[in-house]
C-alpha cells in the first residue's frame, strides 16, 4: 500500500506537538509488532484520538489505518485526508463491509485502529464494548494489541470548548497483545474491557497529578474528577441520540 500523505502528515502532527509543547508519557509501545498484520484497539476519549493513537505504532515504524464513522469521510476536506491515508469509512447502520475491509488490511500486514467503544465516552471511563474488534482479529489471525490514551481529551471532547493550550502530558499505554480465537466473542469482548481497564486505572493513577487536581472535568468521577459518572454520560448520549433523530426527521420532511 503507497503512502504518499501519511510521512508529511506525521510530520506536521510531531512539529504541532513541539509547538504545543506537549509531554508524551508513553510506555509498552514494544508490544507491536514491527511487521505483519496487528489490531490495536484504543479507548475513545476525543476527537483527536486517532491522531495520538498512531503514535503507539510509531516506535515499531508501523503506519496504522483507523477505522472512522462515514462521517468524517463525507467532509469534502477530511474525507479526501482520510481516504489518502487509507483509513477505513464505517457505516454505524451497517459495519459488515467496513469489517470485511479490515480482515482484509490485516492479512495484508498492515496495522488497523479500532474504537471498541464506537463512540467517545463522556465519562472518561470505559463505556460497554462492541465485539467486532475480537471478531475481526480472530478472522484475520492477528494480535489484539489495548492501546489507552489519556490526555486527549483535554484539548477537544464532547461537551467543552477546545484548549489547545500548551504543556499538556499525553499518555499513551500500550498492552500485551492478545490472541482471540473467535470461539467467544462476548467472553473475548469482556477480557478486553477487563485488559484495557486495568491499563487506563495506571495510566490516570500515574498522570502528573498537578496536571489533574481534585474536580478536573477531565477527570472521571471515580477518581475525584467531576467528569459525568459512566451511567449520567449513558443518559447524556441518549439524549444526544434523540436530538439527532429528530434534526433527522425535520430534515426529511424539509422543515
């Protein structure tokens, strides 16, 4: 697969980086491997995560192909990026054709992103998971590798205004692969929860504590944040659901 947009692009983001004078905390980035296909599952915590998620792959030179809504793919902008960069359109309504298109990368030997959670989680913590990202690796017969991102969604979430100030800490962990076989998918799905939680308790455990004070709302309610508890932000989505709908439905009916 060529990649033409993908260097400069890197490029660019680590010269952003410098300039926003941001620290990387990043541990485990061992665990990819530099060669063959390779899943890497991230939590979703912002809307820049696919650009910080790659970084895990960055050490093992690997360029990683995430798999986005058809949204961003539909702006006249960023969908011609995307394309360029050869991530993956997903349709909500109907991921089989973006699935099969990710078994296919992967047996190819290329390293794909993938979102578990589907959308970004309000409260910061770990939101129920799908279970294509197990399915998928145990089609294509490659490792699971956790990815967790913390910090992201300082600069640009749901619900805050975007603060691209400088001197943020961005923390990037990245766990032992796993091997799912496909023979549970729903059991698989739970251990990767279990994995990835694990991995996100000591990655805010070990967060420059001056860098998320008692009352952050970055910070989930468990940890003395005042970021929505996981079961106000499952009520936060629903609403944000309807709302869409109905702008939706208006549209159809062209009011």
């Amino acid at each position: 697969m060529r990649d033409y947009t993908y260097p400069p692009v890197i490029l660019t983001a680590k010269t952003a980086f410098r300039l926003l004078g941001q620290k990387f905390e990043m541990t485990g980035t061992e665990h990819v491997p530099r060669e063959g296909g390779v899943l890497l599952a991230c939590n979703h915590i912002g809307y820049v995560d696919f650009v910080y998620g790659g970084l895990a792959a960055n050490p093992s030179r690997r360029l990683v192909r995430f798999m986005a809504k058809k949204e961003i793919f539909a702006h006249p902008v960023a969908g011609r990026l995307m394309r360029s960069l050869h991530h993956i359109e997903v349709d909500r309504g109907s991921g089989e054709a973006s699935a099969r298109t990710a078994v296919e990368y992967l047996r190819s030997g290329e390293a794909v992103g993938i979102f578990p959670e589907a959308t970004i989680s309000r409260s910061f913590e770990l939101k129920e998971f799908k279970t294509g990202a197990v399915r998928i690796a145990a089609e294509a017969g490659v490792p699971l590798v956790p990815v967790i991102l913390w910090g992201t969604q300082r600069m640009m979430t749901k619900d805050h205004p975007r603060d691209f100030s400088r001197g943020k800490t961005i923390a990037i962990r990245v766990g032992e692969p796993m091997h799912p076989t496909g023979a549970d998918p729903v059991a698989e799905t739970a251990a990767l929860h279990a994995v990835m939680s694990d991995l996100l308790d000591a990655t805010i455990r070990s967060y420059p504590a001056a860098e998320q004070p008692p009352g952050s709302w970055w910070l989930p309610a468990s940890y003395g944040g005042s970021a929505p508890t996981l079961e106000e932000a499952a009520r936060l989505d629903l609403e944000e659901q309807r709302r869409r709908a109905e702008r939706r439905a208006n549209k159809e009916t062209g009011r």
